[in-house]
C-alpha cells in the first residue's frame, strides 16, 4: 500500500510541476507555411461593407457604379456573400425549438418556387449543381430562366438574381420554371436595397459568373428562454454602451450624410475597410462583451455564437477555393466580420490577403 501511496504522490507532484502555464501559446503557426512562390496563390479581397438595407430609402444604387467599376477591374471569379443556404436552412428547420427565430429571420419561405418547379430545396440543390456541371459556354434564354427558377426553388436568391441579369431585358419574363410569382420576386430583388443583389449579384453578371455563394452560418445561433429574455437583452444593452460604440456611431452618421454621390460611397467603403475599424468593432461590441461579469455570462455566450459563426463562414469560403484553386476570392460580408474573416484567413496555408483599400483607390 506505501509503494502505491507513494506512486500517486509522484504522479501528483509530476502533475503539479507541469501544469500549463498561463501563457502558453502554440508553436504551430499556419500562416507562415504558405505555398510555394511558384504556385498561384488563391486571392481573397475582404470586402466590409454596411448592410444597404440600413441606408435611406432616398438611397441611389447607380451611386455604387464607382465601388462596382473597381471591384469588376480586380477580377474575382469567386463571389461570396452574408447568405444562409437552402441546405442550411433546411437542416435548421429541422431544429425548430432551437432555430424558430433564426429561420424567421435568414431563410427565405421557398413553397413557391417549389410548387412552379417540383423541386424541394434539396432536391433544388442537386438539380442546380448538375446544371452548373454541364453548362454550355452560351446558354439559351430558357435555359437561365430554368436555372433562376432552381436557384430560387433550392433557398438561393443572389444565384437566382444573377441568371436574371445575365437575361437581356426582354427575356426577363415567365416560363421554364418561372411563373408570375417568381416573377414578381426577381424584379423585387433586382431593386432591393441589399448588398448581396446591388453588389454581389450586379458585380458577378457584370464579370460573366453563373453564381455566388452564400457563406452565412448561423448554426451556433442560440434559443433564449422567455425567463432570461429581459436579463439578456439588458446586458447587450450595457455591454454596448462604451466610448467606442459611440465613437462609431459619430462616424456611421457622418459617413451617412455623404452617400448621395458615387465619390461618396466610394469613400464611405474605404473607411469601413480601413484597418483601423477591426479594432475598434472589437473595443465596441466583442472585446466590450467579453469583459461582461454577469452572472449568466451572457456576453460570453453571446461572443461564442459570433467566433463560431466567423470560423463556419471562413470554413464556407475556404471551400469554394477548392472549386478553382489559384482563382480570386471577392468575399462581400458586414463590416464587422471584416478583421476576423481576414485572421482567419490568414492561417490558410493557400490564401494570400488583398487590400481591399488598395483596389478600391
């Protein structure tokens, strides 16, 4: 019994002197591990931008010719955007208790489009990826307004608006799919105040691309009980309300008075990818929340559904590379996702990061 005594103190002792230190960081870093020289790296350009829903409906969409004409001279034959998937939509829908709110929010009601085609979302899915494989290089008419009718039918609007716009104007119209409904809805998203569709959807029918790819996850989303709801929101509320907050709020409203012109918004967005922003968004709102000392730890919970949703985004994008390996990346996504979309991407050992600022000069 001593010796055993005697072993389990060792181990013991062994375990106290080795404790982790407090400071202890990994030796393994991907980011300097990065391809060859002589291979082409993939490209990825953060694109921050405020969510255009935000500005005033006096708002002018031809104001953003001058960030689209740069954009369209970098090239990006990958495009990304702030969009939940049908797929994923599908699956949260299957997880109401957890997820009600969320698909209320982020997923768009595909019954519609599913009575025109025949085609669930899942079913859409496969049927969009099996068109897109065997493309022909000129598509006839009827054949976009197939595949816009899929895309809407499989949760993916931006794709759907982008077959839209590659339609001259007088094929914009029913059939192959597409009833007076889906109609309707094209053209409301062909004129909604929504970067994925002035931006995104523009940008990549301007560039001659069949799609873009929605990146968004919200599956670390969380359900509040009705008990907490009140508690929860109060501490975001004064988690919020710091000096930086409000130094960004000054700065929203003063680039705000200057969107009325194509100079303007051009401006607008190399401020809202500045490298400065990063930190600041950080100061205001996630480093503000990891400092809450409620009980519940609701800023801390608040601030795992957000790094958890960055890295599944990134996770998003970094597949889309692997379509096209050594291609450009336009990753269109909320200025506040801007900083950690790019340390995320920076340990990717085939990703090298591009100035937004720099092209938009």
């Amino acid at each position: 019994m001593r010796r055993v005594w005697v072993l389990l103190m060792a181990v013991a002792a062994g375990a106290s002197t080795h404790a982790p230190a407090a400071d202890y960081r990994s030796t393994f870093n991907p980011s300097r591990l990065k391809a060859p020289a002589a291979a082409t790296p993939n490209e990825v350009l953060v694109l921050g931008t405020p969510h255009l829903s935000g500005f005033p409906e006096t708002f002018d969409a031809r104001t953003l010719a001058p960030l689209l004409d740069r954009l369209a001279k970098w090239r990006p034959r990958i495009i990304t955007v702030e969009a939940l998937s049908g797929a994923q939509c599908d699956q949260l829908r299957r997880y109401s208790a957890r997820y009600s709110a969320t698909v209320a929010s982020y997923c768009p009601d595909t019954a519609a489009a599913r009575a025109a085609t025949g085609l669930d979302v899942v079913a859409a899915t496969e049927a969009a990826d099996r068109l897109l494989a065997s493309w022909p290089a000129a598509p006839a008419p009827a054949q976009r307004r197939h595949l816009a009718a899929v895309f809407l039918a499989a949760g993916d609007g931006t794709s759907a608006l982008v077959q839209w716009l590659r339609l001259a104007p007088a094929e914009r119209r029913e059939g192959d799919g597409l009833d007076t409904m889906l109609v309707t809805r094209l053209e409301l998203l062909r004129q909604r105040r929504n970067e994925n569709y002035l931006i995104a959807a523009a940008l990549a029918a301007r560039l001659g691309l069949e799609r873009v790819f929605p990146v968004d996850d919200h599956s670390a989303d969380f359900a509040v009980g009705a008990e907490e709801e009140e508690a929860f929101g109060a501490a975001l509320k004064r988690i919020w309300d710091n000096p930086a907050s409000g130094k960004r709020q000054v700065a929203e409203k003063a680039i705000s008075e200057r969107l009325g012109t194509g100079e303007g918004v051009l401006a607008a967005y190399r401020i809202y990818n500045a490298p400065e922003q990063a930190q600041l968004a950080f100061d205001g709102d996630f480093g503000a929340a990891l400092r809450d000392t409620s009980p519940q730890g609701f800023g801390r919970r608040y601030l795992t559904s957000w790094e958890t949703r960055n890295l599944r985004m990134v996770a998003n994008i970094r597949d889309t590379m692997g379509k096209a390996p050594g291609g450009r990346v336009l990753a269109i996504v909320g200025a506040s996702h801007k900083g950690y979309f790019e340390a995320y991407l920076e340990q990717m050992h085939d990703v090298q990061l591009v100035d937004a600022v720099a092209v938009l000069r």
